[in-house]
C-alpha cells in the first residue's frame, strides 16, 4: 500500500515557466514532508520540507504548499530552468513524539525543463 | 563538506552469493538510514541505527542484516542473494548537527545480482 503517492511519472516544462509537482499521502501519522531532488548516478539531495503545523514554505525559487485536509503538497518551482531537470521525491515522516525521522517516500516525478 | 560515503559503489554478485555494503555517515552523525530502491520503484526503508542500536525495522528480509559500529559506520549484509535482490542501495544519515533532521543521503551502491 503506498502511502506517498506522485502520480505523474513525468513532467515536462518549459524554461522560465512555473512547474507544478503533486504529492498525496494517505497516512494521517505524518506531520513532516520534504522533497529531494536526484540527478542520475547520485543521491537524493534535500531540497525544502514543510511541517504539517505550516500550509506554505518558500525557498529562493522553490515553495511547498500543504493541505493538510486534502491530504495533498505540492512543490512549485518559479522560473523553472534546464538545471532543475531531475526527478523529483516526495517523502513524509512522522515525527511527533519521537526521533525517528524515518521517511517514507513516493515514485518520483521527472521533471524536464527544456530550454 | 563531507557527504555520506558508500562503498562500493557498484557491485556484480551470483544468485546465492554473499554481498556486504558500507556506510560511513557524516562525521557526529549518530543515525543512519539503509534504503533499497528496485528498477522504477521508490527507495524502500530497510533498517535504522540510533547510537549503534537498531532504532526501526522495515520491508527488510531475514537474509539481510545490518550493523552500526563504534564508529558509527554501518553495514548491509545480504545472503543468499536473489535475483530480486539487484537494486539500489542508498545509505542516509542524521545526528544533532544536520539542519531540521533532514536525512543525507549517500550516492547509493549499485548491487546487480546475475
């Protein structure tokens, strides 16, 4: 049962255009989300996280927005450029009450910015 | 600044063969994090280490198993290898220094199973 779920396998963008990457998650035990970003032959590198007590969370161009009634994030990257291009993982934990920061992470979205 | 080294970083292994990988987590990082990530999938929790005991279990097989040291390095060993088994193994680390206890992942060790 996957509990992070991205259900676009890909997206493709234009450079200088907004990019919109969705992320749903089913277990209400999460109260921290975060993405990662992975170039091929590497790790995933994090990029931005949100706590479920905030509904936004901006970082130079990139800003996570959660729902927390729809059970829905998203991540929006403005101006997307061709650097951006990497797939993109949503990932969860839940953290209250201890520290175990164990994430759980979706399939991942490529993302392609052309320029 | 150092990253999360992993070692090998590709590894060639026979069905019911033996294979361990390594993890050296970031210095004063007391955590460390083993991920499986199969051809297309998400990276799947495997096992967990808080201060050289086994903090958290997941989707990990009884052939595999794992340690932390006294050095806080950590190892997967997996045997009896299966097909099944080829995938993507990444190792990620945190401790009281890492922004937010965000988990640091290493470049992952690419275990093929012939």
């Amino acid at each position: 049962d996957q509990q992070v779920k991205q259900n676009s396998p890909s997206l493709s963008v234009q450079e200088g255009r907004i990019s919109i990457l969705n992320c749903d998650y089913t277990n209400s035990m999460f109260d921290y989300f975060l993405w990662y970003k992975k170039y091929p032959a590497e790790g995933p590198t994090f990029l931005i996280s949100i706590s479920s007590i905030k509904d936004k969370n901006e970082d130079g161009r990139f800003t996570v927005f959660l729902n927390k009634s729809a059970k829905h994030l998203s991540l929006h990257i403005v101006p997307s450029q061709p650097g951006d291009s990497a797939v993109y993982f949503c990932a969860a934990s839940a953290r209250s009450g201890g520290s175990n920061y164990k994430l759980t992470f979706g399939k991942g979205t490529l993302l392609t910015v052309n320029p | 600044a150092a990253g999360v080294i992993q070692s090998p970083r590709h590894l060639i292994k026979e069905k019911r063969e033996t294979a361990t990988l390594k993890c050296y987590p970031i210095p004063r990082h007391d955590t460390v994090y083993w991920y499986q990530q199969g051809p297309g999938q998400d990276p799947q929790f495997l096992i967990s280490f808080y201060e050289k005991m086994q903090s958290d279990k997941g989707s990990i097989p009884d052939r595999f198993s794992a340690q932390q040291f006294s050095d806080y390095h950590s190892e997967l060993n997996m045997s009896s290898l299966e097909l099944g088994d080829s995938a993507l193994y990444f190792c990620a680390s945190t401790g009281p220094s890492s922004g937010a206890n965000v988990l640091t992942f290493g470049a992952g060790s690419r275990l093929t199973v012939l």
